[in-house]
C-alpha cells in the first residue's frame, strides 16, 4: 500500500531546514541589478497574497533562469522573508539514487507535511532535475512529473495555505510538458549582461586592488557580448585571485570572455 | 487473479463523493458568457436522456477545453444539476503514485460501482493525466488507455443507466488516440476572451473601487488579443489585489498582458 | 508451463456465449441499405464454405469498417445465422487489465475449445483493441499479434471445421503488420451517406412525428457531405429527442452536421 | 544454468516430425508452372551436396516468396523427397505464447538433436514469425535473430552434415538484418501469373464444369495484371464453389480481381 | 556480487582452445592474393610486438572485412604462428542464449585468466555479433559494448603481457560506437575480385576437370564485377559439384554472377 | 534503504590511490609541446583555488580532447602535484559490470569519503564511459548522469574543500546533457599535429637511430595534415620498431599517414 510505504519505507534525510537556508544564503545578498530587487519585492506580494484571507491561499511561482544565475539563493531570500511558520526545501540533492517512485513519495510527503500548518512554504528546487530531465533521448521520469502536476493542481484543504517556490534552469521543458500552466506565476532571472554589473559584484568581493580594477573595466569595456550567471562570476574571481600579481586580471578577463562567447554559441 | 486485486488490495481512497462536489463548486458560478449558459443547457438533457427509457441509457460527454477555463467546475455543476442518486468523481488527484495497473483496477471499479446502482453518473476529471500523458516521448499509459476504451465502448448491463462526463485540457491528444469516438458527445469549453467577460468576473469578486473599475477597463481595451481561463483570471486578480493602492490596477492589467501574449506565441 | 498456466491460472470470464450474443443483437436489424444486405448474404456463403466436406473447412473472414458502423452487429448476426454448434465471442471487452501473455492464452485457448467441436465459429471483436494498439508511438501487443498471425495461419486439426469472424476499425493498421493476408476474405462495413439511409433508420426508431421528420429532410438534404456510423446515429436520435418540441430536428440536425464535417477533416 | 533449463524446463510440444510432413504436404502437389520443378530439381542437388563427403556437409538453404505462395509445401516436399533418417520441422505454430528465451533453447534443441545424427534436414519455417517481426517499430526479437546467427554460423561437429531449409516472406527484413548472408543459397517461389497457371490449378481442383471452366478463362483473359498466390488461389476456388449456379464463375473472377489489385497497391 | 557470480554462476563452456583453433583453420590455407600474405606477415609483427620488452605488451588488433573473407581463418592462423603459451578465442557460439551480463562476465574472465599468464593472445570472433548487433532498430548491447571498451582501454599488470585479435563484419559500426580507436590497428580482409584469384581458389579445391576448368575461365572473363568471400566460393564450388556433367561450370559461373550482382546492389 | 545498501553491499575495489596514481603515471611526462606545460601550471593555480581560505574550495575541472591525447595522465599528474591528502580515483576500469544503481553509490560514496577529510581532489576519469555513453540510439545511463549533476551542484560540507578532476572525449556530449555547466573551467587537451612535436616524443623513446630518424622527419614533412594523440603515436612507435632494419621508418611513416586521414574524415 502506497501509504504505508510512504510512512514507513522512506524517510527523506532531509536536514533541518534552517540549516539548510543559511547554507543555500550563506555570502550575503549583492544586488548587482535593479532585477534582484523586483524579484524580491514581487516576491513579498506573493506572500501576502497567500497569507490574505480574501483570496485563495494557494500560490504557485516559478523562478526560471539560465545555470548559475542565482534561483535558489533568491527562492530561499524570498522564503526567508516571507517569515512563514513552516518552510521546507525540497531538493534533488537530497534524492540522489532516490528510485522515481521515492521521489513521488517524498514530494507527496512534502505536500502533507505542509498541510499539517495551517500557513506554509515549500521550496522544489531545480525542478528539472527532480524530474531527471535530459535533453538527449530526451529522457525524464513521467511519473514525477505527473505527481507534480497533479499536486499542484490539488486545491488544499480547508484553511490550509501554501506558497510553492520552485526553480528551474529549462523553462522550455516545462512549457512543453505543460508544467508551466500549473504555476499561478513566473519570474525571470536573468544572467549579469554589462560592464557595470559586472564590476559591482567584482567590487562587492574586494579581491582585487583599485589599480587592477581599473584595468579590469578598460578590458572588459572592449567585449560588447559579456554575459555570465553570478555563480560562474564569483567563481571565476576565485580562480582569477590565484593568478600572479600581473596576470590576475588578465585571467578574469579572459575567463569571462570565453565564457560569453561558448553562452553565445549555445543560443 | 485481478478480479480479486480489485476487491482486496486496492481500496481507491475517494473522498466521499458529496464533500467532494462541494470543494469543486465553492465560491459559486459566475455566468461570465452565454457559453457557460448552454454548457449547462444541454447538460441537462444529457441527464434527462440518461433517465429516459426510450433510449439507451449510456450517455458519454467530454468537456474538453484549455487549461484554467473552468471544465471541472461546469462537469461537477452538470452532475449536481441531474440529481442522481449515485454520483462519483474519479479524479487522478486520488491517484498519484499509483501504477497503471492499479489506475485500470481502480478506473474499472468505479464502473463495476455504478453499475450497482440503476441511474449513475461518473466524472472522469482530467482524462489526459490519468492517462499519465506527456507531449514529450510522447508518452502515456497505454494500459490505461485500451481500459477507457473498452469500458467507454461496453454496453451496460440491462436496466442500468450511466451518464460519464469526461474534461480534458488536450482534445488533440484524445483524438489521436480515437478516444473522441468513444464519446457520444464532446462540448467545448472556451476561455474570456473579451474586456466585457473579464470585467464581469472582476465585479464579481468586488476586490476593486469603482475607480480601479474604470481604470483597468480604459486599460484593458487598448490590447485586442486580451484571452484568459477564468481559475487563472481568479488568481491574478488575487495577486493584484496584494499590490499598492495606485500600482493594483497595473498589476491585474499587466499580469493580464503577458499572459494572453504567452498563450497567443503557444498557438 | 504454459499449458499448465492456460489450464490453471487464467478462467476467461467469458459469458454464457447465448447471452451475450443476445445482448450484442439486442434491438433488432435496420437493414438500411444494399450494403446491409449483401454482407450477410456473403456471410451465409462463408458459413456453407466452411461446413461443405470438398473444401478446407478453415475460413477467416475480415469485418472492417469506421467506428460505430454496426460491424459488431454484423458479425453476430452472421454467426447466429450459421446455426453452428460451438460458437464464441472473443472480446476485448472480457480483457480489462489482462497481460499481453493472458491474453495469448485466453485466444489460443479459444482456439482449441473450438477445436473440440467438429464445427465452430468464433467471433474476435475489435481485433485492435485486442491487441491494445494506438496510433501514439504507436503502441501495440506484437504478443498478441505474433499469436493471432499464427493462429490464424494454422491448419486446423483434422476433420475439425472453424469459421473465423473478425472486426476491426483499423483496417489500415492490419494491412501494415501483415495480419490482412491471415484472412481469407475481407468485407467492408460502410457509414451510411444519404438522406435516404438516414430517414430508413430514423423512420425505424419512431421518435419524430411526420412533420418533424419531413422538417429533417429538408433540413438534411442542404447538406452534400452527411456522413454517420448506424451506431452514432441511434445516439444522436436518442439526445434530440430530449429536445423541447420546436427543437428536436434542429438538435438532430445540428449534431449530424457536425459530426460529418469533424469526419470530412479526420480523412 | 542455460544447458540445465534447455534439458529440464522446455519440452517443445513438437509433433511427431512424420505425422507433421504428412499434413504440411496433404492434398498433394500441383504443378503449375516450370518455377515449380525447377525448386524441387535444386533442392534435390541441396540434398546430394549435403551427403557428399568430399563436400563440407553444412548446406542452408532460404525459400523466399510472398504470403500464400507455396514455401512451407515447398520446403516439406525437398525434405521428403531427400530421404535423410533425421528430419525436424521448426515452426512458429509449436511456439505460441513462448518467450524469446524459450525459443532460443528450442532452436538450439533442434540443432543439439540434428547433430546427433550424423546426417539430418531441418525445415525452419516462415522464419520472421520466429523472430517475431513486425514493421510496425519495427520489432522482433534481436535474441532470437542473434541465435540464429550464430547457429547458422557454426560448423557442425566432425561427421555431422545438415540440410536447413527456411522459409520466409520477408526476404527484405531479413537482409536487412544481415540473415541473408547465414544461407549459401536462396530460392525465390513466385505467385502464379498468368492465366494459364491458374487454369491448371483450377482444372486440377475439379471443381468446376467445362462449360464454367471456358467461361472463366475468358473473364480473366480480360485482365491483364492476375496475381495470386497458389495458397489463397485454393481457398478462392473453395468459397466460389458455394455461389448458386450461375454465380460461381462471377465469384471466383471478381475476387481474383479484387486481390490481384490490391496486391498491386501494396507494392 | 559480481565477483563472485563470476567465479560461480558462470563456467563458459570454451571447448579446449587448441581443438577449437583446429577446427578453425581445417582444410588448409590457400594463398588466393597478396592481401593474404601481407595480412599474415603483419600478424607476425604484431606477436612480436607483444612479446617485446621494450614495447609496452598490450597490442589490440581488429581484422575487418565483409562476411564469409575469412576473417576467423586468418586470426585463428595468426594466433597459432605466434606459439604463444597462452590462446583463448572468445567467439559468440559459444554464448547463444547468454544474458548480457552474463557475456559481459565471460569477456572479463578471459582478460582475467590471460592476465595470469605472462604472455597471452585473445582472439575475439565476430565482435558485433558479442554485441549482439542488429541493423534494425539499431539494436545492441550497450552493456557489452561498454565492458569491451573498458577492457580494451586498461593497461594489464605489471609483466603481462597480451595481443588482443578481433574479427569483425561491420566496422561502420564499430566506428560510430568509438570501438576502433580501442584498437591499436586495423587490417582489411577483402573480397575475391578478380578472375585470377577465384581460379586459384577452384583449382586448389581439384573439383572440375581441366577442360571444365577452362570453359569456367572463359565464361568468368565476361563479367567485369566479380566478387566473393572465399568462405562462399569454397561453399559454391561444392553446390556446383552436384550437378550433371555438362551443367556444373553453368551452375558455378550463375551462382558466381548472381551473388556479385547482389554484392553489387548492396553496396 | 539506500545509505544502508551503500554501506553494506557495494565495496568497490578501488586499488590503493597511490599504486594507482603510479601506474597512470608510469614512463614519464613528455612535454611534447606548450599545451602540455599550461595545462600543467593551470592545474597548479586551481590546487591553490581550492586551499585557498578565500576562496569557496569547490572547484571542478574538466579535461576534454580526443581519444588517446594523454587526458587521463595529465589529471593524474596535476592531482599528484597538488599533493593533497586525499587523492582517489574514480574510473569505470574498476566498474565493469556494476548497475547503473552500483555506479551512482559508488560515485557518491566517492563524494562522501572526499568529505571525510578537510581537503581532497577526486579524478573522475573517462565520464562518458562511467555514463555508458554510446552514441548510436543514443544510449547512457540518465541515472549516473543525473548522479552526477547533482553531485557536482551541491556545496560541500563547512570547512570541506574538493577538486574535481574529470576527464572525457566526448565534450559535445557532456554539453548536450548540460554537464558542461556544472564545471567551474574546462581545459583542452590537444592532438599532436606538426612533424616537430611528433619529432620530439619520437626522440625521447629513443627507438630510432640518428640516420632513421631523418630519413623520418623528411618523409613526415610531405604530409601537411598529421595529426596524432599521443598514446597512439607511442604505440605506432612499438609498432615500427618491430620492423626489418629498412622497413622500421617506412612503417611508422606509414601508419601516422593512414591514421591522420582516418582522422580527417572522422571530422
Ligand atoms: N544575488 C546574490 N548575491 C550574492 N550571492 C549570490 C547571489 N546569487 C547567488 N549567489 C551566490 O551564488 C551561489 C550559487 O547560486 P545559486 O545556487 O542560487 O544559483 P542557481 O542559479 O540556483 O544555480 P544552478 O543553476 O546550478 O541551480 C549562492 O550560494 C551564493 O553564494
Ligand atoms: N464559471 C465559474 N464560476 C465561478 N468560478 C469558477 C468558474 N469556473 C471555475 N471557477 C473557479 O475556478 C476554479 C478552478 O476551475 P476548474 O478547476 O474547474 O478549472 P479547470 O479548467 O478544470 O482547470 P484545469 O485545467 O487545471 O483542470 C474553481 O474551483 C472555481 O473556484
Ligand atoms: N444494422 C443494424 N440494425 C440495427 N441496429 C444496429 C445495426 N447495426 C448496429 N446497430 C445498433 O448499434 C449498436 C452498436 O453497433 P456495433 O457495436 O455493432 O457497432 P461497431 O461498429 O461494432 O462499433 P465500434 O466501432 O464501437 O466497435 C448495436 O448494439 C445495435 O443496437
Ligand atoms: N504446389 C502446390 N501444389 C499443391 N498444393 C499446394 C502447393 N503449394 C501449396 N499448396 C497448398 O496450399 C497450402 C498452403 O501452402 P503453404 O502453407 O505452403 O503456403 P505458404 O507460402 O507457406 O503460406 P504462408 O505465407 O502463410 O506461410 C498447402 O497446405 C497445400 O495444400
Ligand atoms: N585463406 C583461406 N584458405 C583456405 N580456406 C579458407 C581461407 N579462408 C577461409 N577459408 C575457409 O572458409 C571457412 C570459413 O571462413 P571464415 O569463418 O574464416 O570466414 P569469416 O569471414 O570469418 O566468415 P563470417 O563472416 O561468417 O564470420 C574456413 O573454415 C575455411 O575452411
Ligand atoms: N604527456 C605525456 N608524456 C608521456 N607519456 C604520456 C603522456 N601522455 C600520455 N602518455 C602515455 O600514454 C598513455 C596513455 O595516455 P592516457 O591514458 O592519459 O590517454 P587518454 O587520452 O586518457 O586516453 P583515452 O582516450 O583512451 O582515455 C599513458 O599511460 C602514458 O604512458
Ligand atoms: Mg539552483
Ligand atoms: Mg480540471
Ligand atoms: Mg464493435
Ligand atoms: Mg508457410
Ligand atoms: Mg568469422
Ligand atoms: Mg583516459
């Protein structure tokens, strides 16, 4: 019986979710754009809206952005914000060798589990991979996918509200499954695309002298393409540090500069 | 041996069925089109050619239309209306995580059920899902499918009388896999798609000024491809409500935009 | 073992054969055009064929036609006429939820319950369904097929004589899989396409008053590309007839029109 | 263990090999054209080059043609008029409802059998319903393909010498699959086409009168595309005997006509 | 545990090598071409390779030609010139009905047991048919194929040393799933395709008279695109023996030509 | 339960890292060209990445080129540079055979030991092999590769750093699946292609005599598209070596000629 084993056969070792958040938000926020903040704030409405007595009280928003560009630190600042008594991050990363009907079971879990607080949050994280999406074949499993539909097309019982945050980096997929249909909401995170927000980040992780930051602008003011997602960006500064005193922005710059040109290719 | 599968090992945990009718039609029907009228109409002599001993007596109707026009509701409101005395919703909502097999017992079960009493009406919600179809592959339950349609093809037992009301959000797909033929009758339901519908759902959930009122209307009819399912239009109009007292108006009328924009590229 | 699971595990529930071939002819013949009749002629020649000692004794004869054109009807109407001593529905009907490999012995033990007798005829209904086809992907039992193309090609024991009668509407899936050439002779069960079929059959059903049905045809004969299986056509007869009294032609009217032009694009 | 389960678990119901030859060739042979002699003066030579002990003993043989043309009485006759001590029909019809494992072990069965005496024929007849072959997919059973590759790769023991002869209707398929090149010779069995050929299998079957039979010669005179295999031409001739009196000849005609078109169409 | 299932479950039953190389190479070689002894001087290279100390030991040969060139022949031949102590052939006769895993458990006891020599050779015959390849579909076994690349990719202990032979019909295919570059080299076994060489063939097999003989040369030279594996000449010539006196250069020369045309539309 | 089953039933046999390590590495670095010494010195920079206190200590490389380019050593050799503590590595030579189930514990077992100790470095070698990548269907392990992407997306523990070396030859492939992205930087491993460069590694195997090895670069300087990896080019070398006094330099000359248009076509 699928109820029982879902009692009794899987445990999901999930960690406790405040630690968990702090982990997903450790570094603190930059806001390298004025993107960041209407996400957040859009984020706050939809909060609202779920704790709102006059309306429905179940509310479904997906962040869709590129790899690297920051959806799970702004899905958990959202969440954190939102101050909701019960808060659970749903995550691949806890699933891993997890069988299809595992995974069902956990999601299902999740959504029970929320239901016990009369106010909750739940965070599906990378729900691509949840769905062990693959471009080629193209291959993923149906049946999660079906029990995601369907779960978030369940109205929840009486005097139960739910705010569901999930993310992804394939938006086409979902459309083309018609997962995309069964969130009230989207938002784009987009990838940092200028000089400017660039140098905040750069700014923000004090690694590099005034001189070479200088120098870094001039190079990069030459690339028109920059492109990069602000996980790779802090990334490369961390390799770029290691370089030799007059070889570190050149790294940097470089770094970037490949990076934009193979994103470019790709699309 | 299946036969005794069915009466032991599966015990489909349908909510009573009265409970249930009630959580699909709560918070009342808005007539937002003469659509929604006729829908009704001929629901009712759908109910009445299931109870007339001139006929048949195997009444099988699909309501088939997008996502968030509303089709559960109007089946659910069609089988209130016939006051039979046996009404039962099998919904993949009670299904997930279940396997094709058990789906088929379950699907089958609930026939055998009507069949006890004289005069049944069975929904079927959301056909596509309990078939677990995916556009991608594409794939599906064949299983489950060849059990619809044996069970939509085989003539009731003598002196019993079945009304099914079927919705699906891809006729398409239903078609494909000769699955319309199984219906003795398809009705299509439409998503608003005029200013003068929407204001109508929008006064009746007094959630804005009469000022608001005249403002999102001014608003609304500069765009001409304005089209929305009214369980998404409920949403957003919850959503704007959360907005800034000067900022709601454009909330609604911009959530309502990008929305009919995205449906227009989908088509 | 196979024979012993054949013996053993699987027991068809198969009806009274008398019952169900009652029941499959329930209502009686409406021989509404020459085609009616020239298929059961030919039946009556394939039943003397198959008795007659100076021939083979194994005929395997092809019903095929569109959906709800009455096939079923026909070939029972056939084997009733042959007044055979042994004969036996095989339907997809009495399969819900079998394996393919269930399956397999359920037909190959019809074959050899037949073989007991000296003179036999099985009916297999819906030989598509049979073999769970669908046009998506498109799926099939090739178990099943493999089984039928083999016994279907097999000579009977000796001084054993069987008639085989088949239905499909998907003449063109057999033709691909090779199951056609397993027949000995295949006859074409047609739509009706004139206002004059249709006025036969709505005649025989004695709903409409002589002005409503002088009203129909005029109404019917506006219309060039009226096309409609007898089966859909008792149907759509059976819902106008709920109509209120000014009505009803018009409902009838409406739904034929329809139905034919979703037919004219299907093809 | 695979040697064990081949010894204990599968006893193919194989028919005594006499009692099977004797029905495959019942009736008796009809020649009805050079193609015919010339099959069986070849298969003669087969069966010397077999037996010859300066040649190497290991002779298979594919008789390809279309449905109903005749292989399997072909292939039974070569094997009878060979008079080796050993010799062992292989047919789909023994293996209905087997699995793909049970057919590899009773292929290899027969080949173990065959070499225990030290000169045998094998018949493996209609050899992509071995394989379980459908075009739809297309499927078959690669194991069973990939064990009839190697069985018909592998030299016989010292002082074993076999003579294979298949049967196909599918020579493309089997090409495709590289099976072709596992036989040293093919022979290709035609469908009569010519009006002559039928006639002498009609006047053969006896089962016309002068007058009727000079009546049909002229009918068909007439059309110039006649194509029948010898199989079907014998079951055509036994449904036109039923027809009344002046009917017969008529019967016969058109449904050699009706076939031979619908046999153009298909290629 | 694989290891173990390794050592207990599976005993491949590899006849002794030395009476299997025997068998392989019966009938003595016949030198039909230079290819011939080119490839055999090779081989001699290789084997030296091998043993070389200052080579690194690990020599990975793939002979590659169409079917029936005798490929197996001159592997079998090269591996005996070697007079390595140690010689396994690893062929598919002797897997039929083998599981994947099971094949793939065989392939790495024979790299184990040569490993335990210090100086051994493997011949692997038929290296697609291992895979159990099939144009249609295409299907194969991933699994083999992944342990074979795998095998074929780990350099062996210290001290041991080892020539891998393989024989292969469809190196297309074993360069699309990367197998070549596995192989250290390649060499290719060709067709018969000239006059020259099939009389040479034919006149070392002493079967037809000298004036026979040269009738066959005469008509030979009339066709300009003779060709054929030396395994199917040898099988042709024996077929040709049978006939009558006046009628065996006809037989071989049709045989000849029809096999070459055929050769000739595949490619 | 799976942490129970990766406990208990799975333990890989990973040799000892350090033998391992020695036998990747045996023979000695050849700096065949200026690629080989800034992978080097990069591979040096992201040591330093990972120990580096201001730095997130999760960074992950990968190598990517053609077959037989020296990959696997290289990684090897930068891990042995780093001198970390822990150093393990993770190839499918030690996977044969194992499920798909086996190989995703196995890799997280590898992740989790890595996370035992403060600072580790993982080489995961040949990631398309330990994905059962095969390009014909196309088939992989979506289960591994999933794993994977996962694995390499989540943060390590506090105060845990890891570099993750991987290698693979199929770039596209891992791009398609979107791994690409996983890694913070890729490197390219090159072919060797100019006669200078093949000239060198020639000369370091000291195989050749002065004479020969000008009689070499002449002939190698005819051909304008040479190109090799290095493992292939060291084998052709032993290769060559074998031959006769006259026929040593011709051979090798020869081989690098046919193995760089094989080359050529391939892209
Ligand atoms: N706006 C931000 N301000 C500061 N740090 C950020 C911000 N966004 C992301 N980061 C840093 O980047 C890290 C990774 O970002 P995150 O995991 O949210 O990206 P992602 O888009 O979810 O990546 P993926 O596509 O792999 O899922 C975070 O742990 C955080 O340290
Ligand atoms: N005509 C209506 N009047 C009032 N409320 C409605 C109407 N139609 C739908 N609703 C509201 O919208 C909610 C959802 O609609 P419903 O579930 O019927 O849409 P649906 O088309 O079945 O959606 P889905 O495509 O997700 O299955 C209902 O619970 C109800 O509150
Ligand atoms: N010629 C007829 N005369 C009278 N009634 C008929 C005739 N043909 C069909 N019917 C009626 O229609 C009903 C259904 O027809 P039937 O099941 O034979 O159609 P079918 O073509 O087999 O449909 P399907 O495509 O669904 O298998 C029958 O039960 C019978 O009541
Ligand atoms: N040359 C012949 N002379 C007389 N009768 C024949 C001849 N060939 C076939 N028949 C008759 O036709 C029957 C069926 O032929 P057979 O089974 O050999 O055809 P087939 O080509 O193998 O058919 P299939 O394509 O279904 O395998 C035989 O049992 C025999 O009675
Ligand atoms: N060069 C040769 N000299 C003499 N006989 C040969 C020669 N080559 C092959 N043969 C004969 O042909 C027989 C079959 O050849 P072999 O099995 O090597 O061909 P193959 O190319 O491996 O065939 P396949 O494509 O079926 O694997 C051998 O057993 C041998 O008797
Ligand atoms: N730069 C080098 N200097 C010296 N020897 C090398 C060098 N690179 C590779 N080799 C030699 O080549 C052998 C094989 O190279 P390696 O396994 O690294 O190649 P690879 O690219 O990983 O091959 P594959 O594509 O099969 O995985 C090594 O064991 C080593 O002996
Ligand atoms: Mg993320
Ligand atoms: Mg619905
Ligand atoms: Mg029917
Ligand atoms: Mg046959
Ligand atoms: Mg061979
Ligand atoms: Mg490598």
């Amino acid at each position: 019986d699928f109820d029982y084993a879902l009692e009794n056969d899987v445990k999901p070792a999930f960690g406790l979710a405040e630690e968990q958040m702090d982990r997903l938000l450790s570094g603190g926020l930059i806001c390298w754009g004025s993107h960041v903040t209407e996400i957040l704030e859009k984020g706050d409405l939809f909060a609202r809206e779920t704790v709102n007595p006059d309306c429905r009280g179940f509310v479904r928003v997906l962040l869709a952005g590129a790899r690297n560009t920051g959806k799970t630190f702004l899905a958990a600042k959202i969440a954190k914000n939102s101050d909701f008594p019960f808060i659970k991050v749903c995550s691949p990363e806890d699933m891993v060798g997890y069988s299809e009907n595992a995974k069902c079971m956990a999601l299902r879990k999740v959504f029970d589990d929320a239901y016990r607080s009369p106010l909750s949050c739940i965070i599906i994280d990378n729900i691509e991979r949840l769905l062990d999406y693959s471009p080629i074949g193209p291959r993923y499993s149906n049946l999660v996918l079906q029990a995601l539909l369907v779960l978030l097309g369940k109205i929840p019982p009486e005097n139960r509200r739910l705010l569901v945050l999930a993310t992804t980096s394939n938006e086409h997929f979902l459309r083309e499954v018609d997962l995309l249909n069964s969130f009230s909401n989207t938002m784009h995170v987009p990838r940092l695309n200028s000089v400017e927000q660039i140098m905040t980040v750069v700014d923000e992780t004090s690694s590099f002298t005034d001189s070479e930051r200088h120098h870094l602008r001039m190079k990069l003011q030459k690339n028109e393409k920059l492109t990069v997602g602000i996980k790779r960006l802090l990334e490369l500064v961390d390799f770029a540090k290691q370089g030799q005193e007059n070889y570190r922005v050149q790294l940097l710059a470089d770094s970037l500069e490949e990076l934009s040109m193979d994103i470019d290719i790709q699309n």
